[in-house]
C-alpha cells in the first residue's frame, strides 16, 4: 500500500501538471519535509476512508505548514479499477458491492487493448531493442507512426493509419491528436502530468519524462541522447 505521486520544490500546481519540470517522486518529500509529509499520509489515509474511493489530492506546503487544496476520486485504468475495487474490499474500506460500481464499462473494455506480456518484456529481442527510457505515464502497448501534431495525428488517423503522438508536452490543445493517437510519447512532464493524466482517463498507452530524447516539431525529428 505505498502512496503514488509526485512533487517540486519551489512550484505552484501548474508546473506539475503543465509538464513544464519533471517532478520528484511523492516519497522523496519524507527527506526535505518530514513533518509536512507525515501529516499528509495522515489525511489521505482518512480520506480514502471517508469517500470510500481512491483520492486524487491536490496539496501545496507553505513554511512547512502543509495546505490540503482539494481531492476528487482519482482516474484509473482498466486494471488499476480492477485492482482498486478489490484492495478497497480486502482492506474493509467499502463492500463488494459498493466495490463493483467503481468499476465502469470502459474499464472492462481497456482490458482488451493491447499489452505486453511478461515474457515479452524479459526477452532478449525486448531488452535489446530499447533506445530510451520515460516514466509509465499510463499502461499499453502501441504501434504507430511517429508524428509531431495534433493535426498530423488526426489527418493520418482519418486515413487509417495508427500514429504515435511525440511531443515536448502536451496541453489541453492537444487533445483531439492525443485522442487520435494510439500512444503519446513526451520529452518532459511527470505522472501527473497533462499527458499521463490524459491517457490514463481513455486508456492510452503513454510514456512521458523522456528525458533519454529531444523532440522536435519543427524538424520533425526525435534524437536519442548518447
């Protein structure tokens, strides 16, 4: 039961979500904030409780005093819903029937998008073949050509063709390409970004904070950093 989540130092909500920096891991604030942290886990804790769900909670900590700013239920994938529903039973927190109205027709349906299986992802073909490394901004897998638009993502879509959305980040004007795409690949942002928290809500496969590469729109390329 370890909480997941993300934080920066010296930033306002915007910049985590805007992908403008990449943030650090919720459990490194322990180091730097220990009495601020401490109470968080607290309040989350009662929260989760309280609406029976699990909590997307927003925070921001001002001279060491910690400021809880809002919460929501939180988007999940497929998977995760299933495997929250049944945490949340296995943990007493809500029944098995309050459990299963969590789980929402889409998240059955993501169940059968594509994935990699374990043993794919131990092969030597796996392994070797990777050139770059991101963070797991939502689950899947996806085959596409790359493109560097929204427009591009839409205009190859409409002729049936799978396409894989690279961007530096992605903002709320880059939605129509992100949902044309079968996957969104970013140079920057965390797992709270725009683009994570995006794909995760439709079940698209995304890796952002890929600091391994440089994207560029205007030359149409991305480089791999030796």
């Amino acid at each position: 039961n370890i909480l997941y989540g993300e934080y920066l130092i010296n930033a306002q909500g915007e910049d985590v979500v805007a992908g403008i920096r990449t943030p650090q891991p919720i459990f490194r604030m322990k180091e730097v904030l220990p009495a601020a942290y401490d109470k968080f886990l607290q309040n989350v804790e009662k929260l989760e409780h309280y609406f029976k769900d699990m909590q997307d909670v927003e925070f921001t900590v001002e001279k060491g005093k910690l400021w809880m700013l809002q919460c929501r239920n939180g988007k999940r994938t497929g998977t995760a819903a299933i495997k929250i529903a049944t945490d949340l039973v296995k943990e007493g927190i809500c029944t098995k029937s309050e459990a299963l109205l969590k789980v929402e027709p889409t998240h059955v349906e993501q169940l059968l998008h594509p994935t990699f299986s374990i043993e794919a992802l131990k092969s030597d073909a796996y392994i070797k073949g990777v050139v770059a490394k991101g963070l797991p901004g939502s689950p899947g897998a996806a085959v596409g050509k790359l493109v560097f638009t929204p427009k591009q993502a839409e205009d190859l879509k409409a002729k049936g063709e799978s396409v894989i959305l690279a961007r530096e980040t992605t903002s709320p004007e880059d939605v129509g390409g992100m949902w044309a795409a079968a996957g969104i690949l970013t140079a920057r942002g965390g797992m709270t970004s725009h683009a994570a928290v995006v794909a995760r809500g439709w079940g698209k496969p995304c890796v952002c904070g890929c600091s391994d590469i440089v994207v560029s729109e205007v030359d149409e390329t991305v480089i791999v950093k030796e």
